[in-house]
C-alpha cells in the first residue's frame, strides 16, 4: 500500500476489502475521510453501505482525476484474482 499523502492535488485509487470478502474499487482525494465514509455514512458508496465493515487494503497515487478515473477502470476490468496479485 502506498504511504498517505496530504497534497491536496494527489488523488488515490483504493481498493477495500468488505465483509462479505468482495472487492470495491474507487478514488478519492483523502483515503482516511473516504474510507471512514464507506463505514459510517451515507456518503459511502451504496455497493459498500451493505457490505459493512470496509478494510482498505491498496491504494496508490495519481498525479490528477483523469489519470486516476483512467486507473480506477483498469483497475475495476480485472478479474478478483488479477486484483488480488495486483495487491500483493
């Protein structure tokens, strides 16, 4: 996992592991308010908001929205297994 950064500027792609074991992928500006928001508020993703708790397990960085939206779908064509690998 990539060490948090504060630059405003960087944004994150993430990848959280729920309670039933599947993978969510986003991106987001702040890991540690995102995060807190996928499992205490309503702001949380609907896919998440049932799947309480949330775990960050990868993120890493982009320069901007673009590069990182740009990820963010790479990321999310993979398979579960491709993921898992991309984490370890």
């Amino acid at each position: 996992m990539s060490t948090l950064n504060k630059q405003k500027s960087l944004w994150h792609i993430y990848i959280l592991k729920c309670s039933d074991e599947s993978l969510y992928t986003g991106i987001t500006t702040d890991l540690i308010r995102r995060v807190d928001e996928h499992n205490n508020s309503a702001k949380g993703a609907k896919y998440t908001r049932i799947r309480r708790p949330v775990e960050l397990i990868y993120s890493e960085g982009c320069e901007d929205k673009s590069s990182a939206s740009k990820r963010e779908h790479e990321i999310k064509k993979l398979s579960r297994i491709q993921k898992l690998k991309l984490i370890k």
